[in-house]
C-alpha cells in the first residue's frame, strides 16, 4: 500500500510540473504586460529579463509551504488517506482551472484557485469526517480566516489598484503629457529617482522579506532602516537617472526593465507554494506514514504538517528552471498578456470582449458626468487640459499598445501598491493589482474612447468576474473530486489521474490548432500605427477586399449548400448552415468596426472620398447575409416539418437561378482576387439579366399558386421567397460591385458609359 500511495504522490510531482508551467502562463500578465505592451525592449530581452527575476526568486525562496500545509485545514484532525485525496482533489481541479482560463486568455489568480480548493476539498472532508461521527466541529477541522482575507483581499485590491491607477497616470501625464520627450530634462530625474526607489523598496519588501539568505537579523536592520534606505535610494537614483537622461539613455525603458524584474522575482519568490506546495506537503505526508511504519490509512493522523516545511534547494531549482523554460516557450502566456495588452491599448484596435448592458449604462452615465464637469470648468482651464491630454502628440515605439509613461507607471505603482499591503498584512493578490492598475492608467489616459469604451469596461468586467467565478469552480470542483475520491478509493484516483491528463493534452491541442489558424491581422495592425497617412490607403484597400472575400467566398458557399439543401431535403445541413450565419453576422460587424478606425488614419479628404463607397460596400454586404438568412430560415422550417418537396416541374428553372447566381459570386470573387474594375460593367449587366430571369421565373410560380393544387401552396411559398432573397442579393452584388469601382476608381462613371449597361437598381 505505501508503493501505491508513493506512486499517487510522484503523480503530484508531475501534475507540479505542468501547474507550474500552466500557472507561470497565467501569471506571466504580471510582469511581462507593461515592458511588451509599451515596447521599452523587444520581447526577447523582456523575457530574458523577466526570466533572470523569477530563477532567482525561485532559487532563493525559502519554500515556505504552510498555507499547503496547515493554513487552510488542521491536519492533525485528518487522517493520511484525507490528506492525500485532498492533495490530489487539489492538484487536480487546479490544473484544469488554469489550462482553461489560460486558453480563453483570461488571467486569474493563483492564490485563489489553490485556497478555494484546498478550503472546498476539506470542506467536504470534514462533512464526511462528522457525518461518521467525529466529535468535532467545522471550525475545529478548517481555517475559515484564511479564506475570508483573501476575499477581503480581493474587494480591496480592486477597488485600491484601480483608483490609484487612474489618479497617479493623470497626475503623470498632467506633467508630462503626451508629447513626453519636449518635457523631460530635469524631471526625468525625479521621476527616474522615484520610481527606482519605489522599485528597491518593493524588492526589500515584498520580494526579498521570504527569500532564504534573509536572516531574522537581516529583517529586523531593513525594518529599522527603512527610512534611511529609501532617503539614501531616492538620492543616489535621481542622480544617476539624471545623469543617463543627459548620456542619452531612454530612462524611462530603464526603469521599465527594472520593474519587469522586480515583479518577475517577487512572483517567483512569493508565489511559488501556489505551485509546489501541495506535492511537497503530500511528499512530507508520505514519508511521515512510511517512517513511522505504514498501517491504517485511516486512522494515521498528520499532526507532523503542522511543523514548518524545510524544502530542499534542488527542487527550487527545478521549479525556477521549469518556469523559466515555460515562460520562454508558452503561447498561452503570451495569449493572456494580450488580454490585458488589448484592455489597455491606446490605439483601436480588434477589441476581445463584446457589449454588456452594464457597460452601456456606465458608459453613458460617465458621459452625463463629464458633460457636466465641462459646463462648470472654465474655458482656459479646459483648453489646458486638452493640450496636456492631446493624444494625437503620443510618442510610443513601434508596434507598441501605450507609452513608456503608462508603463513605468503600471509597474512602479503595482509593486508599490503591494509592498504596501503586505507591510500591512493585507493579502493583496499580484494579478488583481497588477491588472487593475493598467486598466486605471488606461482610463486615465483617454484610452477608453467612445467606440471602445463599452468593450473595454465588458472586458474589465468579464475578467473581474472570472476571478470571483476561479473562487466558485475551484471550492466546488475540488469539492465533487476529493468525494469521488473519498468513496471509490484509490481506483478513482486512478481513472481522475488518467482524465486529467487526456484532458491537458486535448486543451493544448485545440490551443495549438486555434493559434495556428490565426493569422494575427498583422494588416490590420500595420495600418493602425502607421505615422504615414499618405500611404495607408493601399494597405487599407489591400485589408478590406481581404476581408470582404473571405465573406463573399462564405457566402456562395452558403447559398449553394443552402439551395441544395432545400431540394434535397437535407434538415442537418439547414441548421448547420443557420448557427454559422448567426456567426458571421458578429464577424461581419468586427470587420467593419475595425475598418472605420483604419479610415481615421488617412488623410482627411481621402477618408472623405472613400467613406461613402466604404460604407456601400459594406451595407451591401450585410445585405446578402440577411438576404441567406431568411432563405434559410424558411427552408429550414420546411424541410424539418417534413413538407411536400418541391416538385419536379420547378427544377429547371430553379437550378438555372442557381446556377447563375453562383456564376455570378465565382466572376465577383475573381475580379476582387484580380484587382481589375474593368469587367466591373460587364459583371453589373449580367446582375440584370439574372434578376430578369428571376423576375420571370418568380411570375411563373405566382401563376401556379392562383391556379394550382392547394397541396402545393406552403413549398411554393417557400419557392416564391427564395427567388424574392435571391433577386434582392443579387441587387446587392449589383451594389457591391459600383462601390468596389469607386473606391478603386472615383472616375468610375465616365467609364462605365462605354458599355451599354441598363440601369434598374433596386
């Protein structure tokens, strides 16, 4: 039996592994967002630097492990089998939590997750524990306190991080402005000096107070000396930052980085028992039942967790080598840091996150305010601000999402902020501060505009709410695991064990496939910060007949499914075909959005000329999605209710529209992929021709529902409004194709008198 629970705890040792990969890729949003999102250094040498700071507080952490051991439960009420299906509950309900909020790009907390499990998994042991009669109470078996302050944490961290956040950016920028580089000479100094300070004494605080050279002494000089080490810092770093300033050195970058690490090496430090403290403290378990001879599982209590944990250096260093490796290779990583990356971006761009009706309301109540401070500010008080907060002056690097102010302000006040905390007890959480006071700083700056603002608070709120929901899933999760586990034995430990990995590997694998289909709309991206607004307009054409083919191409492979479908009497291709234009009707709507914000960065008369011709061509789209929408909305219904089919006598003419129409897509398709315009006359002849057709075809059908058998009325009804949708999308590409001309083209129409083309649009 002491071989079989030997193998349960290796198996904690390897879930370890990907915890600390899975967890490293949450909490990479931490300390990588500000130096990537700002662009103070290619990313790279931000990961060099970030994996410099979390080997060395990996490697120098004391690995105090009592939350794992004795901060949550009291082990000596609980026997060795409680204690390891506890672990396991918890090793295993923690891996899946983060692999799916790391997939979704979300972050959460590290620190909740492995509370709540281990609070939930002990729950419901000490449920089991009393419903066999054990003589004790809850608040004899848990340590409800833990759990408490760590919600209380979590109210305040929010609420703290996001305030400060925004009243320290706008003082910032008041100073600086956007136009940083014309207002630095002798402030960068001070604020070089400060920030450098506030760094140090987030190290001395936070991240050095636990790490293993840091004797009691060592503690007890820093606490004493405090005053005389920050006083003596901020001296000897105005100094030296003012001197960089005048070497030319990018002090801001400097600082930056030196966040970067800062935070890198707290992390590693501090929050490394999220990671191993549950195998190590079932590994401790382990070996105190095997010394003291085995036995009865049930009745070998662990009292011995209540001792402090020595945790040997080479697993620190294991765990410091695992989480760098993973932080280097980790796309999931790099997929939560854009979350927050894209929250706080100053530019517009593809926002992640939908509308919510709350955010509308926010939204609207914000601007009733601000309207309001605007009528009661003075005129040259308003104008000065406007010069100060003008962000058409932002300076950012290349490819960056805000500025090296934001960033330096992001990093230097997360660690402030948490220093802070911990100097008052207050379990504030990394991941809550660090992602509130970006989202505050980004407020500050203006980066919540009118057309992002609502999926900007969405996605805020989405990611607040997923760290309340990571509380919830993990208290019950651990919950129904650790009972499953209590009742089936080791063979359901086992079968969860073999669940668990099946599961990392399908995520991973899907995760894989997911980034692999994305391009990444480096277009897109390109077109938004480019300085050159005289030479955006090919590269914005270029995007929008991209993204326009790919609807188009969708398109007539609808229609074609869809029309088949219907004489065949396909019910399952019908629905398939009805949740996917649902689909594209959303895509259809992005595209849109971020083409108008591509608009914004030309020239103002080209965006004049091409407005109107932009807007055509898109409205025409979402015309043809409504127009394949209702075909297959009545289709559907038709076939699923087992209708008479349509009758043969209609064929004919049915596949001749048909087989125009798709004609007609596949010439419009190749005269987007060729970029010519000149059949463009040609192709809007043939559009007539097809309504002419459709016209009399749909006149013909009228005749038969005066006169024909009533039992043929509901599928010519059917009939009748698939050739109406069609004749009316085919207006659309009629449309579509006049506006391709212009904005390609404006003399267009000069041109198109050459060719004899009848003019009937609908």
């Amino acid at each position: 039996m002491e071989i079989l629970f030997l193998c349960i705890v290796v198996f904690l040792f390897m879930l370890a592994i990907f915890d600390l990969s899975v967890g490293v890729s949450n909490d990479a949003v931490n300390f990588l967002n500000s130096a990537i999102g700002s662009g103070a250094a290619s990313f790279k040498r931000v990961l060099i630097v970030a994996s410099i700071g979390v080997f060395i507080g990996a490697a120098m952490s004391n690995g105090m492990m009592d939350i794992a051991r004795h901060g949550i439960f009291r082990p000596e009420h609980f026997s060795f089998y409680d204690i390891i299906c506890i672990f396991m509950a918890v090793m295993v309900t923690d891996i899946i939590l983060l692999d799916v909020f790391n997939s979704l790009g979300m972050p959460t907390s590290t620190t909740v997750s492995m509370v709540f499990e281990l609070l939930g998994a002990t729950f419901v042991v000490a449920l089991i524990k009393m419903a066999g009669g054990l003589d004790l109470g809850l608040n004899d078996l848990l340590n409800t306190e833990k759990a408490l302050s760590v919600i209380l944490g979590i109210f305040l961290s929010v609420a703290i991080a996001f305030f400060f956040g925004t009243v320290v950016q706008f003082l910032s920028r008041m100073i600086f402005s956007f136009n940083y580089r014309s207002r630095l000479k002798w402030k960068i100094g001070i604020f070089g000096g400060i920030c450098s300070t506030a760094i140090i004494y987030f190290l001395l605080i936070k991240g050095a107070k636990d790490l293993s050279f840091m004797t009691p002494e060592v503690k007890l000089w820093i606490k004493e000396h405090t005053a005389v080490i920050i006083l003596s810092c901020l001296a000897f770093f105005t100094v030296l930052m003012q001197l960089l300033h005048m070497c030319r050195v990018n002090v801001l970058k400097v600082v930056v980085l030196m966040g970067t690490f800062a935070l890198a090496m707290a992390f590693a430090g501090n929050d490394l028992v999220n990671f191993i403290g549950v195998p190590l403290s079932g590994l401790a378990s382990w070996q105190d039942y095997a010394a003291n001879g085995g036995g009865d599982l049930h009745g070998f209590l662990m009292g011995s967790l209540n001792g402090p944990a020595d945790t040997p250096v080479y697993f620190l260093i294991g765990a410091g080598a695992v989480m760098v490796v993973s932080l280097a290779t980790s796309r999931k990583a790099r997929n939560v840091a854009k979350t927050e990356i894209g929250l706080g971006s100053q530019q517009g761009g593809d926002e992640m996150f939908g509308s919510s009706r709350i955010a509308r309301r926010l939204v609207r109540w914000t601007l009733s305010f601000l309207a309001w401070v605007r009528s009661v500010t003075p005129v040259r008080v308003r104008r000065w601000f406007n010069r100060r907060f003008d962000t058409d002056q932002t300076i950012m690097e290349q490819g960056a999402a805000f500025d090296l102010v934001r960033g330096s302000v992001n990093l230097v006040l997360a660690g402030a902020l948490i220093a802070l905390g911990t100097s008052l007890k207050l379990p504030l959480s990394t991941t809550f501060v660090t992602f509130m006071v970006a989202m505050g700083t980004s407020l500050a700056d203006r980066a919540w505009g009118r057309e992002s603002a609502v999926f900007r608070i969405t996605g805020v709120i989405s990611v607040i709410g997923g760290w309340f929901l990571t509380a919830g899933a993990a208290f019950i999760g651990a919950g129904l695991i650790v009972a499953a586990m209590h009742f089936g034995g080791h063979w359901v430990m086992f079968l969860l064990a073999l669940i668990t990995v099946v599961i990392i590997v399908r995520s991973n694998r899907r995760f894989r496939n997911r980034q692999n289909g994305e391009n990444g709309d480096a277009l897109f991206q390109s077109i938004i910060t480019s300085k050159e607004k005289d030479s955006t307009w090919p590269m914005l054409l270029l995007y929008i007949t991209e993204q326009q083919t790919k609807f188009l191409t969708y398109a007539a492979e609808k229609y074609g499914d869809m029309t088949a479908a219907f004489v065949n009497e396909n019910a399952g291709v019908l629905r398939k075909t009805e949740s996917g234009l649902v689909k594209q009707k959303d895509i259809l709507k992005n595209a849109r959005r971020k083409e108008t914000l591509c608009l914004r960065h030309l020239t103002r008369e080209m965006a004049i000329e091409k407005s109107a011709w932009f807007y055509l061509s898109n409205n025409c789209c979402m015309g043809i999605l409504y127009n394949l929408r209702r075909i297959n909305e009545v289709c559907k219904e038709h076939v699923e209710n087992n209708f008479l089919p349509l009758p043969k006598r209609y064929i004919g003419d049915y596949e001749l529209v048909r087989s125009r129409v798709m004609t007609l897509f596949a010439d419009t398709l190749e005269l987007l992929a060729s970029g010519d315009i000149a059949p463009i006359p040609l192709l809007r002849r043939h559009c007539d021709e097809i309504k002419d057709i459709i016209s009399d075809t749909y006149y013909r059908a009228h005749d038969h529902l005066r006169d024909g058998d009533a039992s043929d009325m509901s599928v010519l009804y059917v009939y009748v409004n698939m050739l109406q949708e069609t004749q009316e999308m085919v207006s659309s590409i009629r449309k579509y194709l006049r506006a391709v001309a212009k904005l390609r083209d404006p003399e267009f129409r000069s041109r198109k008198n050459l060719a004899s083309t009848p003019v009937h649009e609908k």
